[in-house]
C-alpha cells in the first residue's frame, strides 16, 4: 500500500548556523515519503549553498529562490512547487523529533479531513530560557494536550507555525498562504480556526524551538505587538463580536489603549472599565474610565480583557463566572 506524500515547506532567510541541523533533523523521519522544499528569500549569507549540498545527498530536499521578498511570498513560492497530499511547514532554525511526520499523519488518516493535527514544542536557547518563554511554552503544550487551542486564540498565536499539518484539500479551503497578513502564522491559525478545523490533542513534543536574539520573530516590524493586536481585532469583529450586544474594554495600560485606538478609529461603540481607582473618571481619547462594575448594568455584554497580571486574571475569571458569562462567548482575552 503506498503511503502519501507529504510537503514540508520551509522559508528561510540568513539561517546559515542552523539549517544544517533542521535538514538532519528531517532526514532522520521515521516516516520517509516526504518533499521538502527550501525557500530562499533572498539571503546574504551561505544558507542556500548548504541547502544545495544537501539535495545533491538527497533529492526529497528541493532548494529554491523566492520569487519576491518575505516570509509569505516564500511559503507561496514553496506551495505552488509542491505535490504532497498533506501539507506541513518547519522553520529553519527548529528541530523536528523523528517521529513527528507519522504521528501526525497517523493522526489525520485516523480523525479524517477537517481536522488539523498540532504537537506540543520544547523552547531551547543556549544561554537559557526566560521566564516568559517558558510560561508560553507551558501555555501552549497545556491547550495542545487536550486540543483546546482555540480556546485561548485571542491570547497567542496557538497554532506554532513548526508544528502543524493538514490534509491539502483542507488547506485550499481555508485560503493556504494567499493573504498578505502578517504574523503569517497567527493569521493561519485564525483561518483554521474560522474553517471549523478540530485541534487533534497531543501529548508528544513534536518540535524543538530555538529562540535567539535575531529570530525573525523577535526583530521584524511584523510580529510587532500593534500586528497582533489588529489581527485579533480583525477576527474578532470577524468571528465573535455581536453587533448587538454592548462592548467593554476592560484594562487601561498600553495594550488596552492600543485596542481602544484602533476601535475608535474603526468606529465600533465601547465602555471603558478598570479597576484601577487612580484611572477611574479620568477621560483617556475622550472616553471615560468607568468602574469595572459598570459591566453590570449593561444588557448582556460583550468583553475584551486586556490585563496582562496573570493573578488579576484569575480575579477577573472568577469575576465573569459569578456573572455567569462564558470564555469565548461573553469574554475573551486578549493578553
């Protein structure tokens, strides 16, 4: 019985100390039947040069030059060459564990098509991890487990653009890599999410991430905190806001005056709240600053949380049960 092909696809960019090891990391596969396709989006050091050595060693490896510039038009140049039944990507400074292919393959020939399968991830540095990687990381793995990823979609990206793969009708459906919205890969997982794809729960780390000082991820204007923030405006006005129901805007630090901006210039009505009496009555873009407990007196609300203090959170989780409103339904949060 054959077994399909799948495509690995891969942009990268100046990566020249690390490519190497992804490379070896997808040859040593358990699962074998595979394509993957390197993309070179224009770089300046000798990363396509070693890309080229390993296709001569190995020709499922297939390097190519990005037709223009940027992450997106390398993942398009890199789909349009491929021919794999299922799609996959990897950044080229990861690590994949050598049985993420067929888990994830055995997983989607298993639950069948609108279903996305997901891995769990290990953050690695090699002088060490900060506090706030590792508590992503633990995030993430915790909704990866129990395949709940959209559950928290506001927060983060929770769909890790290294550790994902699909049937390629399913990835067709939800448009593939033709917006031009970046960050690329929490735009797709909002796409997964609209499409109604099932996240397959997960208990294996399927991908080791590398974090340093340059990664595109931490440098680029667009993982900038301002994209995320309208990217999740974007979908959320898309996807869960109810046109009916009153707005409230809880938290008045930077990002929720970031979000406030970015409705008032979108024109969307909302209430402020907080619960910081140093901010409450003071105007901030001509809006007042109510007390959190206004929340009460509106008919049936909607609310965005922008409270980053995780206890704070906890405190206002407690706050909406005993109002009896919903994650994802009456609240959602946005940090």
């Amino acid at each position: 019985m054959s077994q399909p092909l799948i495509s690995i696809l891969v942009p990268f960019k100046n990566t020249e100390e690390y490519i190497a090891e992804c490379m070896e990391s997808i040859l040593k596969q358990s699962y074998t039947n595979w394509e993957a396709i390197f993309v070179d989006d224009n770089s300046d050091d000798t990363s396509y040069t070693i890309v080229k050595t390993f296709s001569k060693q190995d020709n499922r490896i297939k390097p190519l030059k990005n037709n223009n510039s940027g992450i997106i038009s390398a993942l398009q140049t890199a789909y349009k060459r491929c021919k794999g039944e299922y799609i996959t990507r990897m950044d080229s400074d990861d690590i994949m564990t050598p049985n993420r292919l067929k888990l994830m393959l055995n997983n989607l020939k298993k639950h069948g098509k609108m279903r996305l399968a997901v891995g769990q991830v290990k953050y690695f540095r090699a002088d060490g991890l900060s506090d706030g990687f590792a508590r992503y990381e633990k995030w993430l793995n915790r909704l990866t487990k129990t395949g709940s990823n959209y559950s928290e979609i506001y927060k983060e990206c929770v769909i890790p653009s290294p550790c994902w793969m699909l049937h390629r009708d399913d990835f067709e459906a939800c448009d593939g890599f033709n917006p031009a919205r970046y960050p690329e890969d929490y735009d797709l997982a909002f796409r997964f999410y609209k499409a109604g794809y099932t996240c397959i729960p997960c208990n294996d780390v399927l991908v080791h991430w590398r974090d340093y000082n340059t990664r595109t991820s931490r440098t680029h204007v667009h993982y900038a905190e301002n994209s995320f923030l309208d990217l999740k405006v974007h979908y959320f006005l898309d996807l869960n806001y109810d046109a009916s129901r009153p707005l409230a805007i809880w938290g008045a630090g930077t990002k929720g005056k970031t979000l406030s901006k970015i409705l008032i210039q979108l024109e969307i009505p909302f209430y402020w709240i907080c619960d910081n009496p140093k901010k409450i009555g003071k105007h901030i873009y001509d809006q007042e600053l109510l007390n959190f407990d206004y929340l009460t007196e509106l008919n049936h609300p909607q609310s965005i949380v922008t409270v980053a203090n995780e206890q704070a959170q906890e405190d206002i989780k407690l706050y909406f049960k005993n109002q009896n409103m919903r994650s994802m339904i009456d609240y959602f949060f946005f940090c």
